[in-house]
C-alpha cells in the first residue's frame, strides 16, 4: 500500500545516481587478497602461539578454557643433583599441548590465565585446512607461531 | 455482457460467472531457510492471492541453550559467551552483564574502564546499524547501498579489533574494568590492555568520515522514491503495540515512544554527554530506517565526546583472582542496538551464577510480527522483515 506517488522527474533517483557517479572514480577500498595481503592490527587475535619451555602443564588454561578444547598431559621428571648430597628437584615435563581451533572460541581466557607467560595471541590467520580434524594443532605446530607473535602496540596516553 | 463474434460463439473473458467460486485460502512456508528471514526463521502464512491473512513464525531453530549453558560456567567465561547472542553488536551484550555482576560484588570500574566502554558500545550501535542500513535496502532491490555501508562499517570495525582484538567478538570487559593485561604471567602482568597509540586520532577522523556516510545514504535512500513507495506507510506499528508486546529500542522510537534504557537507567555513564534521542512518528518501514540513520550521527556524537574528554587513571579496580559472587539477584539492563537488553542475575554465592535469565529485544520485536500482516501483501512482507532488524540468534538465543 504505497502512499507516497512516483513523481516527476524521479529527483531522487537522480541525486542517487549521482553520489554512484562520484564514487566511480574514487580509489576502491577493497584488497585483492590472495596478492596483497592485509595485516590485521597487534591485538587481533588470530592463533595462539606456545612457549613449551615456560610452560608448566599447571592445566589452569585448560580448566578456565569456556568450551574446553585445550589438551595437556604432562609428567614429573626427577633432576639429579649436581654435586653429590645435592637434594633432587622435580620438574614438570610437557608431554602434549593440543589446542584444538575447530573448537576454540578465540576469547583469550587462556592466554589471560596463563601465570608463566606461555601463551601468546598472533595475529596469523591463514591456516584454514580440508579436514576439520587438521585443526587440532599439537605442540610443535603452536611453537612455530611463536614466531609470528608482535611486539605490543604503542599506548595512548592516559 | 458477452458479446457474439462472427461465428456465434461466447469467448470465455466475455462470458460472466454467476457463481460465487470457492478460493480456500493457501497455507505458504517461507523459511528456515530464506534469505530476507535474517537466519532461520520460518513463516506460516494464509494467503489469499497476494494478501496475507494471517501469519505465524515458528522460532527455535537457532536456539543454542544459553541460559543453560551459563549455569555450568563462571562469570569470566560466560562473558565470552554471550558476545554471541546477538552476533552484530557483540559488546553492547557484555555490558549489561558485567554491570549487572559489578553491582552484586560491588566493585566500581573505573572512569577512563567506564569511558572506553561507551566508546565501544557505540562503535558497535553503528556497526549494527550500518548492517541494518545495508540490508534493508538490498532487500527492497537496492544492492548499491550495501556495498557503501558494508565499506564505511569497516572503519569502524577496524578501530574496534584495535583496541579488543576481535571484530565481531571484542571480549574486552571484565568485571572492574576491562580486559587487564595481555596475560596474567610475571613479564606481562605490568602491561595494561589500554587503547593502542593513535586511537583517539584515527577515531576522530571515523567520525568525520562516517558524519559523510550518514549524508551519502540520505541522497542515496532516504529521497528515493522507490524506496519511499516500499515503505512508507508499509507496516504500521503503533504506540499500543509497542506496549503491549514489550517493543524496545529504534523499532519502538519509530512509533513515537522515546524510551532508550540510555537516558533512563544509569549502567553507563551516559549523562555526561550531550545527545538526543531520535524518535519519528508515524512508525512505519520508513520511520525505522529514519531513526537508525539519526541514531547513528548521535552515536558519533557520543563517540566525539567521549574520546576527547577521556579521562586518566586506572583501566580496573582490585578484582580478587577467583571472583565469588555474594548470594543475590539483579536485573540490569542496556540499550542493545535492536533494543532493550536485560540480564537476570540468581547468585547463591560462588564462582558460577544460579540462573541467568536473558532478555533480548529481538524476540519481543518479532512477536508484533503477526499483527503487522495481518491483511498485508505478501510483497511488503520483506519491507517489514527488514525493517524489524532482528537477528535470529538474538530471538532465540
């Protein structure tokens, strides 16, 4: 039930053709992506990286984790002393870290939890596979994004 | 009358039906799985021809179980979650609930904390607004404006991963404050999680381009006269209406009503900036769309004064590492982009809340649905849907 009557000369149609006009010759914003790739900002969180030696396998990120899709098993292992009569240390061994990004909720709770500083965002984002199940990247594959991981930005002051 | 022709005979769209014809009404599907339903929600209309006599949507299908799902999950991980109720303005979805918790433990956040949460749930009201901008008219047929708001919604949402990591799911409240630290171990525990250098800078230049978009989509729609023909006076919601089925935010501001949980409840420091609230009238397709585009150069607004008066101090007040919340209940509410947005609060003490009771705009909007077809074309059906600016994930939840 149209109320408003078309009227001419369709002035609106025309001032609307003219804002296309204009932007015809504007420089286009999009990225032709697979060339020229954009870099997302610092912050973006986009993979998580490990730092086997920091970790402890303290499980506090797989425990805080809201859907439950980090893997950890790990072991003590017995440091002999040095010299003799030393005491003998323990040491927690990290046998496995899974993160599992087919399930991740990228939140970054675990990343905010972890007290040994093991986990860090990056903003890498091209690690999409054919099987869900490649998703599940172990130990070895969250160390090589350790890598990729910036330098914090710059703050405003406050 | 029919007339003969040369051969005597009675041609058919001459000859007259005395007989009252028998047309039973047809029952019409649209949906789950339709592109102007905004997700997967499914209509049974009666249609006679053209004209929709009456109309049911069946909703559920997106249904996820957060209510539920909060009952199992502490306060930091149903955060999280519920960024994905209504997945267009994620963080104005935090907020209430972190308020809400903030009131029951008593922890005040910050001024600067306070502060950069306005900023951002503004962001996030045009952003979503935006959307609606691209949406509703592809849906009347024209795709050039998607493509303006689509481009200008990336300013801003490129602005909102700067300072939260995320474009969609910003994740970035807490209770007490915002998201503290890059992590809580021994080196990086110093380091707060404050907006990147340039923010303020790069945000004033958004708004003065978006200040353009808002002019660019008045010559482009607001004037032309297809778009005026779908939908003014197409869809009439009217003051009753949106008392009786509990109608919020821009869709009830159309019709006159000028209620926004913004001015009336304090969640957010709100009354230290200067900005109106944009109502129309008539509260037809047209008025809805009108009051999102006015609403977005007051959100600006919001954004200007809020950025350039920012004050210092802390990002977040002292927040025990377990947070336990003392046995209570609390209702807060906030003004979503689609509306009102109130989280119930049961906490019987304890790291994990009792009941959460969730309302969303998006469902009480939808339901005015069926009294808006009533007796309407099928055509303005996508007019209405659209104008209605629902996310099923927010009806269902």
């Amino acid at each position: 039930m149209a109320s408003t009557k078309l009227g001419f000369p369709l002035k609106g149609i025309f001032k609307g053709m003219g804002i296309t006009l204009v932007t015809l010759f504007k420089p286009t914003p999009t990225v032709n992506y697979p060339v020229v790739k954009e870099r997302p900002t610092e912050r973006a969180r986009g993979v998580i990286a490990l730092d086997t030696d920091a970790c402890t396998s303290c499980m506090l990120c797989a425990r805080e984790c809201p859907d439950w899709c980090i893997y950890i098993e790990g072991h003590k292992e017995e440091i002999q002393p040095d010299k003799p009569g030393g005491r003998v240390k323990t040491r927690a061994k990290l046998d496995r870290f899974d993160i599992d990004f087919a399930l991740c909720m990228y939140c970054g709770i675990c990343v905010e939890v972890c007290p040994f500083d093991a986990l860090f965002w990056t903003p890498e984002y091209e690690y999409s596979e054919h099987k869900i199940s490649d998703l599940l990247h172990d130990k070895d594959k969250l160390t090589e994004w350790l890598a990729t991981v910036p330098t914090p930005p710059a703050l405003e002051a406050s | 009358m029919s007339t003969l022709d040369q051969s005597g005979t009675v041609h058919i769209s001459d000859a007259s039906i005395s007989v009252e014809l028998e047309t039973p009404g047809m029952t019409l599907n649209i949906g789950p799985q339709h592109p102007s339903t905004h997700g997967v929600l499914r209509l049974v209309a009666q249609v006679d021809g053209e004209r929709v006599s009456s109309l049911e949507p069946m909703i559920g299908y997106m249904h996820r179980g957060y209510e539920k799902l909060v009952e199992v999950r502490n306060y930091a991980q149903i955060i999280t979650l519920i960024n994905r109720i209504d997945w267009t303005a994620g963080y104005a979805n935090e907020v209430p609930f972190v308020v809400a918790v903030e009131r029951l433990t008593e922890i005040e956040a910050p001024d600067r904390a306070q502060y950069i949460r306005v900023i951002l749930t503004e962001m996030t009201r045009i952003s979503a607004h935006l959307l609606f901008l691209s949406s509703f008219p592809l849906e009347l047929g024209a795709s050039t404006p998607l493509m303006y708001a689509v481009r200008d919604r990336e300013y801003v949402l490129e602005l909102l991963e700067s300072v939260t990591g995320g474009r969609f799911h910003p994740n970035f409240n807490r209770v007490g404050g915002v998201k503290p630290v890059a992590g809580g171990g021994s080196t990086t525990k110093k380091q707060s999680q404050d907006l990147p250098a340039g923010f303020i800078a790069a945000t004033n230049a958004m708004v003065k381009r978006l200040r353009g978009t808002c002019v660019t989509f008045d010559g482009l729609v607001t004037g032309n006269e297809v778009f005026l023909a779908r939908t003014k006076g197409v869809g009439i919601i009217t003051p009753d209406h949106v008392h009786q089925y509990g109608i919020s935010g821009p869709n009830a501001r159309a019709s006159g009503v000028g209620f926004d949980v913004r001015k009336h409840e304090a969640y957010l420091p709100y009354d230290k900036f200067d900005f109106a609230i944009p109502t129309e009238t008539d509260g037809d397709c047209f008025s809805r769309y009108a009051v999102r585009l006015a609403e977005i150069r007051e959100s600006l607004k919001i954004i200007e004064q809020a950025v350039n008066d920012l004050p210092g101090g802390p990002l977040r007040s002292k927040v025990p590492r377990i947070l336990k919340v003392p046995a209570g209940e609390i209702y807060v509410r906030g003004e979503n982009p689609k509306g009102e947005m109130g989280y119930y609060i049961v906490s019987e003490g304890g790291r994990i809340p009792y009941r959460v009771k969730i309302r969303t705009a998006s469902y009480s909007n939808l339901a005015v649905l069926p009294e808006l077809m009533n007796g309407a074309l099928l055509p303005d059906l996508v007019a209405i849907l659209g104008s209605l600016d629902f996310v099923l994930g927010d009806v269902d939840r």
